[in-house]
C-alpha cells in the first residue's frame, strides 16, 4: 500500500514532468506541422533543431545550480519555481509574436524557453533524487516518465488540435497557463535544508565545476555509460524513420498525429507506471535486459509494413508496441541514472548521464536517414533490432547492479 505521503511525492514529481514536456513536445510535435500550414518553408522549420542544442549540454550548468541557490525555501525547490515561471513568461511572449513576420524574434524566443526547460529538468531530476528512498525510485520513475509522455500527450497532440482552432496566439497563452498551474505542487512542497557546512561535502561542493572530473573517476561509471550510449538507440533509428514510413504509404498528418502523438503516447504512460512497478521485484539488471528484449522484438514489428502488410491495425500495433517497450525501458534506464547519483552532486550526476544518453540519441536519429537511403526502410529496421540486441548483450556482459554509496547507507539504516 502507497502511503499518503509517497503519493504526495509521486504527484509532485508527475507534475513537474509533465509541465516540463508540454511546452517541448509543442516545440517538436505539433510546431513543424503548423509552421508549414503557415507557408514556412522547410529550411526555416530546420533551425527549430537547434532548439535541442541546451539539453545536449545540460552537465556544463548542472554544477552551478548543484551549488548554488538564493533563498531558504529549498534549494532545488528555488531553481524550479523560477524557471518555470520564466518558461512561462518566454511562452506568452512567444504567443505575442507573428509567425510568418517575426520568425526570428520568435525562434530566438523559443531558444530561450527550451533553455529554461532544460534548466529546470536539472533541478528536478535533483529534487527526485533526494525526494526519492532507494525502494521508492522505480515506481517513481515510472510516475516520472509516465508524466512525462502526458505532457506529450498534452503538448504534442492536444495542443495542435487546440491551435487548428483557436490559432496561435490563444493557444500559446494557454500553454503558459498550464506551466503556471503545475507549479501549485511544488508551492506546497518543503523541501528539507541542504547542509552546507558539514565538511567533505562543504569542501566538494567549493569547486563545482570539479564534480565533473569527480563522476568519471568512479568505479565502473565508464562501463554504464557505454550502456547508455547503446540502449535504446535501435529504437531511436527506428522511431526516427517510421515517421515519414507513414507519410510514404499514404497517412496523412491528422491520421500519423493521432497514431504516435496520442495513441502511441499515451500507451507510453501505462507502460511507464508498470516497468515501476515490476523493476523493484525484477531488479535492475534483470529489467533492463528483459525490457530490452521486449524492444528488439516490438522493433521487428516494423518490418511487417515494410514488407507489405499495411493494415491499419498493423500499423497501431507496431506504434504501440515500440513505445510500449521502449517506455519501460526508459522507466529502468532513468531509474539507474537516479542510482548512480550522489545526493550532494545530483543535478551534476543525473546531466551527465542525460547528455550522454542526449548525445547518442541525437546521433543515432541522425544517422537514420542515411541508413535508410542506403538500404531502405527495411534494411533500417532490420540493423535497429540488431542495435537493440547488441545493447542488450553488453548488459549482460557489463552491467554491474550496484547502487551509489549514498544508497548503500540508506539501505543499511
């Protein structure tokens, strides 16, 4: 039985998720679409990419708000509440601007409000990893990842629809009335002091930027995050190419929308809220490598519409169970990244492993276009689920279930 006091957690963190993927998901999901019933071109629509460019580089200012904070009301608990009324703010501004006369001014604007995002995804990923007991972080994660594909499910899907009717401006002020509404949790949330003086952390905490050096030196940290650079990644190509699979066989915008942005998404949920529920009983190794094999099996379904079995439900099938996999998967691998986090570092050590997961996701899209030209969208899907394959043997080979020292003295109390 969940007490009431984990369920004030659980909620807390499932609404600063979700409020941090609503704004992003409309960035990615439904922007491109209307930017182009606007008469945008597709070069102009392609700089939206360097939007991802704060997330990829989430470890250099990671130290910074480890480090630092300005009030007594809690110290990521600060970083949280200005960021997101600043993403806000950005998103009202933004709603203020002619898409087709102030482009600039409106990328520039966008820039910004994705860079608060990734701030205050630093700062919450830091609030988890303290607000979280060892037992309580796989569950926790998947509310975390769960309210993170609703926020998609909102953004991404919702909001398109809201902006085919109501038009831009509306809709964008809409979008920071939700992003004031989710900080009413955080409001009511105390989080407990940070003690500063006590010494080896006082003293580590001094130079903040030496934590990065401090992460790479640990005891089997290389091995997890080569890892992370291979899990997950056959999915990425994958996902990245089904897209315009879909455009090519004749689906058209409303019917892939609703297809990845409402359906696929909001399986993604459901399975999020599951994987926490069985990594605990499973363990760590375990989940990852049998929600691994789930996804190398769910990748192959693509295959069947590249060879010619186009049904509808086929279709749904192979986006449901991609992302049902794969958000349980995500469920694990964030749910270790927590693990390998120090209470003193948190922000520092979750955006290391972030960017490098970032890094390698990107990449791997990248290359999904050019596999595809080569081989075609067969030949793409048959080499993602042999990436998924290959991620999950070097799990097996190398992943060592270990938590960090921090977790071994709680578990020990």
């Amino acid at each position: 039985m969940i007490s009431t006091k984990s369920l004030q957690k659980l909620g807390l963190l499932g609404s600063l998720y979700m409020s941090q993927f609503i704004p992003t998901m409309f960035l990615f999901q439904a922007l491109p679409v209307f930017m182009r019933q606007q008469g945008v071109s597709r070069q102009a629509i392609g700089l939206l990419s360097l939007l991802l460019l704060p997330s990829m580089l989430n470890f250099l200012w990671a130290p910074l708000l480890d480090r630092y904070s300005f009030t007594t009301v809690g110290h990521y608990r600060f970083w949280i509440i200005c960021f997101q009324l600043l993403i806000a703010c950005t998103t009202f501004a933004g709603g203020l601007l002619d898409i087709q006369h102030n482009f600039t001014a409106l990328v520039i604007c966008l820039f910004v409000m994705c860079f608060f995002c990734c701030l205050q995804n630093i700062a919450t990923d830091a609030l988890a990893v303290g607000l979280l007991d060892v037992n309580e972080r796989g569950f926790g994660n998947g509310v975390q990842i769960g309210g993170s594909y609703l926020g998609a499910v909102i953004g991404g899907g919702l909001m398109l629809s809201l902006l085919n009717y109501w038009g831009w401006k509306a809709t964008m002020f809409t979008l920071a009335l939700l992003v004031v509404m989710a900080l009413l949790p955080i409001l009511w949330h105390k989080e407990p002091k940070r003690n500063h003086q006590s010494g080896a952390e006082s003293q580590r905490l001094t130079l903040a930027w030496k934590n990065l050096v401090q992460f790479f030196r640990r005891p089997g940290i290389w091995r997890w995050l080569l890892i992370l650079v291979l899990y997950l990644k056959g999915s990425a190509i994958a996902g990245t190419m089904y897209r315009p699979f879909l455009v090519d066989i004749g689906l058209s915008l409303g019917e892939i929308g609703f297809l990845l942005g409402v359906v696929s998404y909001s399986t993604g949920v459901f399975a999020a809220l599951t994987a926490g529920l069985l990594i605990n009983p499973l363990g760590r190794k375990r989940s990852l490598i049998l929600f691994g094999l789930l996804q190398a099996v769910a990748i192959a379904i693509y295959l069947l519409p590249a060879f010619g079995v186009k049904s509808l439900p086929i279709l749904y099938l192979a986006a449901i169970a991609v992302q049902f996999s794969t958000s349980m998967a995500s469920t694990t691998i964030s749910t270790i990244m927590m693990d390998k986090s120090e209470l003193a570092t948190a922000g520092t050590d979750y955006s290391i492993q972030g960017s490098v997961a970032s890094f390698s996701g990107i990449a791997a899209a990248a290359i999904s276009g050019v596999i595809a030209e080569a081989l075609g969208y067969r030949g793409v899907f048959a080499i993602s689920v042999a990436i998924a394959v290959l991620g999950v043997a070097i799990i097996a080979i190398a992943f060592n279930d270990t938590r960090s020292t921090q977790d071994s003295a709680l578990t020990t109390q």
